[in-house]
C-alpha cells in the first residue's frame, strides 16, 4: 500500500483555496470507486493554537492510499482528474507529490 502526499498551493484567499475544495467534493466519490484506491482525502491547517504549529492557509494537502503505482497513474489519466485540472487551473498555483512507503 503506497501513501500519496500531494501539497496543492493555491492562490492567495480563502476563496482560492475553498474553489478548489469545492471541486475536490465533486469527484471524491467517483475516486473511492477506482480500483485500487482505499482512501482519499483533502486536509486543510486546523487552527489549534499551538506554538509548535506550521500552517499553509493557502494550501490544501491530499492524502491519498493506493495498491499500487499503476493504479495511482491510472488515476490521473481519469476523465475526472483531467476535468477537474481544467476546473482548478486558474486556482493552483503549484502541486508537490510525495509516494510513500511504510519505513518500518
């Protein structure tokens, strides 16, 4: 099982940011009922008040579970991952993917 990290930057403001996740709901359930995906979920910053805290207001962070590579490629070829990149461009300034294993 791979663990798929992706940092989407958006635009500045809380509506940039919130367009994004606005789409985001659209295909989350069409991408829970791909093959090989076992999770997929948009996390923003939670305002915890803690020193210790880093936070990205104008980011949004996928958190992604996949069988395999092929399925995640899979995935983005999906004429819903496709609609939805048309959808945000004007929103996404950057993205950033980490696929990851367990370490232990």
């Amino acid at each position: 099982m791979l663990t798929v990290i992706a940092e989407i930057r958006t635009r500045p403001g809380l509506h940039h940011r919130q367009a994004v996740l606005d789409e985001f709901a659209k295909i989350i359930p069409t991408v829970l009922k791909e093959e090989g995906c076992h999770g997929y979920a948009p996390m923003i910053d939670h305002a915890a008040g803690v020193s210790f805290q880093a936070t990205a207001p104008d980011s949004i962070v996928m958190v992604e579970l996949w069988e395999t590579v092929a399925h995640l490629e899979a995935h983005l070829q999906t004429a819903h991952m496709k609609a939805w990149s048309e959808a945000v461009k004007g929103e996404v300034l950057e993205s950033h993917i980490r696929i990851l294993e367990q370490g232990v």
